[in-house]
C-alpha cells in the first residue's frame, strides 16, 4: 500500500530493513576544558572531564536507519583487537545485529579519537588499517553479502577509503541487488569511484564530484552542475546522481527530470555526520520508490537538522517528521 502522507512515510520506515555496506570505526571523544599552555612546548593542556566511544563510519549509518524506525544490518570488517570487542559491545548495546561483522588478525579496528574542549575541536588522532582486504577477507565479506541481500528492502555502500570496498565487491553486490530487484544507494569515495555502475542512487558531496570528474567550477555554476552531473550520470550508468551541496542544499537528477533543492536555515554546530544521515534517508525513501525531489528535499532537510548538534549524532526521527510536516513536505 502506497504511503500517502508524511506519518504514514514514517510508519512505513520502521517496516524496512538495510544492509549497509562499508567501512565502519569507533568514534572517541575526550571532553575537557582549558585554562593554561603547557610548559613543556605551546599547546593547550586539556582537563579531562568525559570520555566517550560511539560507533562512526558506516556503523553511524546504521544509526541513522535505527533512529528512523528501519533494521539495520551492517557488513563490515573489523581487526581482532579490544577496539573490535568494544565496537560489538556498542552494537549489542544498540540491539544492532553483528551477523555481517567479519574479524580479521591482519587489521586494525579504525577509531578516530577527538580532543574538544565546549565547543572547539582542538585534535584528533587517527588510528586505522588502509590496506585493502586479502583475498580471504575479500571473499568472507563477498559471502556474507551475498547471503543477506535477499532478506533487506535497499543496499547502502558507505565507503570511506578504508579498504573495505573494492571494485570486484562493489560488482558482486550490485549484479545480485539487481537480481532480487533491491535497490543501491552510495556515499562514494575516491578510490572506487567510477566502480559504482549501475546504482540507483550516487550520492557525492560537491568535492567529490569535482574531484571524480576532474573539474573546478564555483557551486553557482548550475550549468555546469548539471552537465558534469550528466556526464557522471551516463559514465556509471546510474539512474540517479544526488549531489549534497553544504549550505546551498542539494542538486538530485534523473535521466526524466532534475531538481536543485535548497537548504533550510540552521544554526550550524558540526557539520560531521550530516552525510550519514543525507545517505539514510535517501536510501529508506528509495526502497519506498519514492519521487527524486522527495527523496532530495527529506534528505537534504534531514542533514541541517543533524548539523545543529555537536559531534557526530543520529538523526531525530520525530524531530524529522514534525519538521517534514511544518514545511509542507509533498510525497
């Protein structure tokens, strides 16, 4: 039965189930303040006065879906480390599934640490394994893949250049997603890049796009937006290319129409995170088959809200739904 109307879209969220794809890592923040340099060299000395570990990378994906009502199923691969042991622990403690988790002693569990003292990001360390999967990994992912497509409604790839997606997965998961007639959607990176044939949905920041297509052109150009977005459009065969665009909005197109979308006005806090939730919505509204402008304008609208919080943090479903139906959202 088609969704009428925004409560009933939401409703029909919570029916919906995801496998998401993709590089996942602990996000640690470290919560202080400051009243003095350090002697020792011209640095800020931090009072500690919080810790925290959440789940990044895909796995905030994975967030996303749950806070909107849908089942996430994260595949992924972690190093067989304690920063694994505390990513499970997160999921156990969000009742997400680790059925597609896959642990390698080859790698490290990424975890990016972040120093803040109130609002300012003072430092963060990176910890990670670039190296792409070895075969055995490779093939234990692919499996894993292939075996969970037929249970969920839509497909997410989120790349994050961490090794975890490569073109021969990317080609896998897309041909057996095709078969079952389930719907891709992806938050690219560079390397895999032009991989991503035949998707539904290519999701790009405006950097990204002009890095992928090997252009430079202000984001007011819309001529140029459009026709780079063709060309990016026909070179992977995709039926749609939404491309996010910070502050100006969101530029979604078709092979039929094409629609630039506004941004709505915020208080900006944080812009991390806001992809995540962009990629969530998108891809709950495609398995819906639901309108490209739509899809755009929830999307788009979803990532502001999620910009007025400090940190990397989900999306508010009902903050979603009040605010779709305030702006006279149209399915």
């Amino acid at each position: 039965m088609p969704v009428q109307n925004i409560p009933d879209l939401f409703k029909a969220f919570q029916k919906l189930k995801v496998l998401v794809i993709g590089d996942v890592m602990i996000d640690a923040y470290i919560w202080g303040t400051v009243s003095r340099i350090s002697p020792e060299a011209p640095v800020p000395v931090v009072n500690v006065k919080n810790r925290e570990k959440r789940m990044g990378g895909a796995a905030n994906v994975a967030l996303n879906l749950q806070s909107l009502g849908a089942e996430p199923i994260l595949c992924a691969v972690l190093g067989d480390d304690e920063e694994a042991n505390i990513f499970e622990d997160l999921l156990k403690k969000r009742n997400i599934t680790a059925k597609g988790i896959i642990r390698s002693k080859d790698r490290i569990t990424t975890i990016k640490e972040r120093v803040l003292s109130g609002s300012q990001h003072l430092l963060r360390v990176d910890s990670e394994s670039l190296e792409p999967l070895n075969s055995s990994e490779e093939n234990l992912l692919s499996q894993k893949i292939l075996e969970l497509i037929p249970e969920v409604d839509v497909v997410v790839f989120e790349d994050y250049d961490k090794g975890t997606i490569n073109a021969q997965i990317i080609q896998d998961t897309v041909e057996r997603a095709q078969e079952l007639g389930k719907p891709v959607v992806v938050d690219p990176k560079k390397n895999n890049f032009f991989y991503y044939k035949g998707v539904d949905l290519f999701k790009p920041n405006l950097k990204e796009l002009k890095e992928g297509m090997n252009v430079n052109f202000e984001h007011s150009n819309q001529e140029v937006l459009k026709s780079q977005t063709q060309l990016l459009r026909e070179r992977l065969s995709c039926k749609m290319v939404m491309t996010t665009l910070s502050e100006k909005g969101v530029y979604i197109q078709s092979e039929q129409e094409d629609f630039l979308i506004p941004a709505y006005k915020r208080s900006i806090s944080d812009v991390s995170g806001a992809g995540d939730t962009v990629i969530s919505i998108a891809a709950l509204c495609m398995a819906l088959n639901l309108k490209a402008d739509f899809v755009a304008t929830l999307s788009n609208l979803g990532g502001g809200i999620v910009c007025e919080e400090l940190g990397v943090v989900p999306i508010d479903a009902k903050k979603l739904e009040v605010e779709a139906i305030k702006h006279n959202l149209q399915l």
